[in-house]
C-alpha cells in the first residue's frame, strides 16, 4: 500500500507543478467492453468493465485477480442478478460498483468512463467512498487510489453450458450458455440460448456471436440507455442468423438455463419472426420453433 500512496503523491505533486506525465500504470483504469476480455495485464488493477453485474461476470474478473472492477446493472432485473454480483465480489473482499443501465452503454466501456453514472456498490467499496450517484470515471480514479487487492481464493465457477433436450431428437444442437462467450466453433448452425445481454461489445458487429449459429438468445438488460441491450439482434439479422432477446425480470441474467426455462421474448429480429418467432413468447417456445423451422429447411 505505501508503494501506491507514493506513486499517487508523485501523480498528485505533478498534477499541481503542471508537468506533463502519464499517470503510473497502476492508477490507470483498464476499460474493457466485456470482462471476458481480460488478460494478464488485469491483476492488480482496476477495472471499469461493460458486462452485467451477474455472477458469472463478477467471477471472471475475480478470477482475473483485479483490484477493483465496475460493471453495468443490466437492469437489475429478475431476482436482482443484474447486480447480483456485487455482494459474491464482497465475499471475497473487492470492492465493486454497477452502472446504471440508462446513463452507459451496455457492453461498451468508453461509454460508461464518458458518461457512466453508479447505481449500486457492494460494503467493501462503500468503505472506500463509493456512493451511487457518482461517475464511473470519478469511482474508477478513487477505487484505484484506495481498494487493495485481494487474497482470498476465488472458487471454481460451476459448468455454465447445458445440452438443450428438445422433442426434436439430437438436431439441430441446441445449448445453454452463461456467457455468449463460451460459444465454441462447433457451435456452428446450433441454437445457442445464452445468460448474456444482447449488447454489441463496443458497438462491434462482429462482436455478436463468434459463429453461424442457426439461432441465438440473449437478456434484453432492462434495453437501456440508447436500447443497447438489444443492439446484436440487427447485426445478427445481416448473417441470417436468427435472434430475440427475453425480459431481464422475466429470467435471470448470467444464467442461460433461466433464459431457457424462464424467459420471455421481448424482441426478435426480422429472421427469427420468419420461422415462427414472436414478441411475447417463452424462450422454451421460440427454441422450439426455431428447431423445427431448422428441420423444415427454413432459412
């Protein structure tokens, strides 16, 4: 901690001497627009993330040995597992803060440093002056004057992708997975029913799904601030790939299983409402349909 204290006392006496330095790496922010992109170089440091505050995202940057991360509130949502990760995170003593889904970008990290504002923070980050309310580039620059590290071991995360058994036998493969990013590339021409929000990462086309998969299904997010939870589905729409998104108080965010059993469709894009997708159904539904519109050769 003395090591830090110095580092910023030096940032600070320059700051006020008006000398043009870089901040010292260690008080620099990593914005990312998925946790799930985090690397080595995340140890340590604070972390300002555009995922869900789940579980599932909450691990991963544990996992990724961060000192402190802000994540999006997905809006909140079914059961709280918007930021349902906020208290996991304070189990194992980090600090973390969500941003309300109506002032940033969901899967976008340069919106939430430009324009994002906190509407949850666990114990451990209110102990450090985090308050809802404040900017997520205001939080980020105190979290990383002040959180520490944390020691204590992060538990395994239990499987996060399930085989779909549907009435249509074993094809077309249909799989639930906690995060879009477990999409694998035998997962091509699959239904994949997914825990993760509907967002474009960094308003990325290319970021929506990693294969052709015949189908994909996503958490709206509570839609948000220019309805960014549900920007994939038109980017999927120009690869023919079917896809909806269910209402994130209708199904657990992080949790593809709850987009399964529980999910109700909000929105679907013009190839999913060519074979058979509409506004209103259950996902339980909508895979269904979107199996046998496969097995009839709808395209």
């Amino acid at each position: 901690m003395a090591g830090l204290d110095a580092a910023a006392a030096v940032w600070s006496l320059a700051r006020n001497e008006e000398i043009a330095l870089s901040p010292p790496p260690n008080l620099s922010p990593i914005v990312v627009d998925s946790v799930t992109k985090l690397g080595p170089e995340a140890a340590g440091r604070v972390v300002v993330g555009a995922s869900h505050g789940g579980i599932f995202a909450a691990w991963v940057a544990a996992a990724a040995h961060v000192r402190a991360v802000i994540l999006n509130d997905a809006g909140v949502g079914r059961d709280g597992a918007g930021v349902a990760g906020l208290a996991y995170l304070d189990r194992l003593g980090l600090a973390a803060a969500a941003a309300d889904h109506d002032s940033a970008r969901i899967g976008d990290g340069a919106d939430h440093m430009a324009r994002g504002l906190l509407s949850h923070v666990n114990a451990a980050a209110a102990a450090l002056g985090i308050a809802a309310g404040q900017s997520v580039a205001d939080a980020a620059r105190l979290l990383a004057e002040r959180a520490t590290p944390s020691d204590r071991p992060v538990p395994p995360e239990d499987e996060a992708r399930h085989r779909i058994d549907g009435d249509w036998g074993d094809a077309p493969a249909a799989w639930t997975l906690d995060s879009n990013s477990l999409v694998r590339p035998d997962d091509a021409g699959a239904i994949i029913v997914t825990g993760s929000h509907g967002g474009l990462l960094g308003g990325k086309p290319e970021t929506a799904i990693r294969v052709d998969a015949y189908a994909a299904v996503y958490n709206d997010a509570g839609g948000g601030i220019d309805d960014a939870g549900f920007s994939r589905l038109p980017a999927l729409d120009a690869r023919a790939i079917a896809a909806a998104t269910v209402d994130a108080f209708s199904a657990r965010i992080g949790d593809g299983r709850s987009t399964y059993r529980e999910g109700i469709v909000t929105r679907v894009n013009e190839s999913a409402r060519r074979r058979g997708g509409a506004v209103g159904m259950s996902c339980i539904e909508f895979v269904a349909r979107m199996a046998r519109a496969k097995l009839g050769g709808t395209q």
